[in-house]
C-alpha cells in the first residue's frame, strides 16, 4: 500500500489499522520504499529483487515478489 500521498496522521492512522489486521493473520508488514508498505502472509516469501528470486527453487509454492 502506498501512503505517500497522505499526510503524517492519515498515514499513521491507516497503518495502525492495518497493522492490526496483519497482527491478527500473523503475517508480516514490510517497508520496501518511501512510505510504502507490503503485507506478507505467514505462509508466503517477499523478494526485493531478482536475485533473491533466483535463489529459491520450491515450484511447489506460490511466491510474492515486488522489484524495486
């Protein structure tokens, strides 16, 4: 999600809200730019980049992937 268009107390209070339903699923909430923010299920992998990517080989999973 990208919060970059909201000012500091929006942004803030959107990203509490989200942080709790992240809390409750036991995912994970990653910072990958300026005020932009992914959320990770529990069973899923973030890669940044393409080599991060090349050095999983599992096809039996599904995979999240965001490039910078």
């Amino acid at each position: 999600m990208n919060l970059s268009q909201l000012d500091d107390k929006d942004s803030r209070r959107v990203l509490d809200y989200v942080a709790g339903a992240i809390f409750i699923t036991k995912a994970d909430i990653v910072n990958v730019g300026n005020r932009i923010f992914c959320s990770v299920p529990v069973n899923k992998k973030l890669f940044l980049n393409e080599t991060d990517r090349e050095s999983v080989r599992d096809y039996e999973t599904e995979e999240e992937i965001i490039r910078r």
